[in-house]
C-alpha cells in the first residue's frame, strides 16, 4: 500500500475593517468564517475582534477605543 497524503485544511477567514471611535481605523482584521454560519450576522465578529484589541492592550499596555462601526472589507 501507498502512504495517504495529509489532505490540507482550509482554514476560512473573512476580513473586516474596523473604525474605532477616536477616528483611527485598522484594515483586513481577520475572524475565523465558522464563527459568522449563525444567525448572529456579524455580531460574533465584533466580539471576536474586541477580545483581541483586549489582549493587545494588555501585552501592549495602551488600549484601544471602543469600536464605531465594523464592515466587511472590499479585499475577499
């Protein structure tokens, strides 16, 4: 017998751009696709993505704003 290939996994993303409240913005922020197969919309994305700046912050020591608005970004 052959040895069987590892088929690869595809990790899905969907990229998101964030403006924060004090004007600054940050592009392609990446959220994991099965997170957004709910009901939610892109509710769990915003979680997703200030549990991150969260973790930023605290390694970084300088926290960032609260989020204004979180869209989709053109670049899929």
């Amino acid at each position: 017998m052959g040895r069987q290939k590892k088929q690869p996994t595809t990790a899905s993303f969907v990229l998101f751009d964030v403006l924060y409240e004090d004007g600054s913005r940050s592009s392609n922020r990446k959220v994991p696709g099965e997170m957004l197969d709910g009901l939610d919309g892109d509710d769990p994305a915003r979680t997703f993505i200030m549990s991150q700046d969260q973790k930023i912050a605290e390694m970084s020591g300088q926290p960032r704003g609260p989020i204004k608005s979180l869209t989709r970004s053109a670049k899929q």
